[in-house]
C-alpha cells in the first residue's frame, strides 16, 4: 500500500500537469480575431494548399508539410493566441516574425509537439530555449500564448510561462504570424486565433 501511494504521488507531479482546464480566451483593447472560423480568409499557404481546412469551425492541418501565412497583418510587437488540438505523435507550431517562403521559414517557432521523436516539446521557442518535458497530453485542447516585445519573448502554455527568453541578436524583427503543418500523419487543429499588437514604448 505505501508504495502503491508513492506512485500515486510522484504520478502527480509529472509536468503534464500543465494539461489542465483552458484559461480565459484573451480579452480587451486591441485583440484582434485573426481566423473567423468558417474559412480561410486572411490566410494563405505558399505550397501544399490542400493541408489546410476548416471543420467544425477549426482550422486543421492534415496532409503533406505546409506552412498557412496570416497575410492581413505582420507582426513587429505581438502576442499570438491560439488553442490547440494535436494527434498521438503530431507534429505542429506557431511562427511569428516569419517570412513568406517555401520550406521550413525563417522566423521565430514556438513549438507545438507533444509525443513525435522531436526533443523540444510544446512551448520550447525552436533552437533558442527548449522545452523538453512533456507538458500537455494528446487529442487534449490547450492554450498557447506568445508575446513578442522587442528582443523579450514569452511563451506560456495553459496561462504558466514555459519560455521567458531574450533574443540579444535580434534575430528576427518582423515578419508574419503562421501555423504549421509539419508532415503527412500530424493533424493539427487551431482554434480561438487571435493577435494584439503591443504599443511602442514611450
């Protein structure tokens, strides 16, 4: 029985507590909708259009490697809000400061992979500060919530800052927001996709 309670409670203080109930959707003065979740307007992918739907009122990602491009406004000073849905072994993540091209970007990724062989989990901003524990479990609904103010970079998953980083280098400045389909078998699904710009500092 003592052990059977012992791992009862180390159980419970796996990181995937983070998979936890959806905070509030952001609110308030200059946030903005970006996905009105009956079609793609707004958005644009530059190759593999036939990745990218809408059902249910979600925004899904099924089908060969494709990156879908938020093209009404680009992003300088954001935060970037999103509640996501990812399958066993999927593969995903939410870009911004990105340019519009082919392939794999350029700009800043802030992961979304919970159970594929990949190392940076949900959260991690790709190659600059990594996430390795698994924080939220699959066909599981979580928020994520970037905010982009100069070199500063914060990522928070179900409302707890998992990255809190800052970019000396600058390394990207501007570019588009962006979400990705990363491979044919990942299903990806977005929903609640907002933005705000953040006002220049006085």
């Amino acid at each position: 029985m003592q052990i059977r309670n012992l791992l009862i409670a180390a159980a419970l203080t796996l990181p995937l507590v983070f998979a936890a109930d959806l905070p509030k959707a952001p609110s308030g003065k200059g946030w903005v909708k970006i996905f009105d979740g009956k079609s793609l307007n707004g958005w644009k992918a530059v190759e593999n259009e036939g990745s990218w739907s809408v059902k249910d009122g979600n925004l899904v990602g099924d089908g060969e490697r494709s990156h879908l491009f938020y093209t009404v406004k680009q992003c300088k000073n954001c935060e970037f809000y999103a509640e996501v849905k990812l399958n066993h072994e999927g593969n995903s993540g939410m870009y911004f400061r990105a340019k519009m091209e082919k392939g794999f970007p350029p700009g800043y990724e802030s992961q979304v992979e919970n159970t594929s062989r990949d190392p940076r989990k949900t959260g991690s901003l790709y190659k600059f500060s990594d996430v390795k524990e698994q924080l939220i479990q699959d066909d599981t609904w979580w928020a994520q919530h970037i905010i982009a103010d100069g070199t500063h970079i914060i990522t928070k998953v179900n409302g707890k800052t998992v990255v809190d980083f800052v970019d000396e280098k600058n390394t990207y400045s501007e570019g588009y927001l962006a979400l990705q389909q990363h491979n044919k078998g990942s299903i990806v699904t977005y929903r609640n996709l907002m933005m705000r710009e953040i006002p220049a500092k006085k």
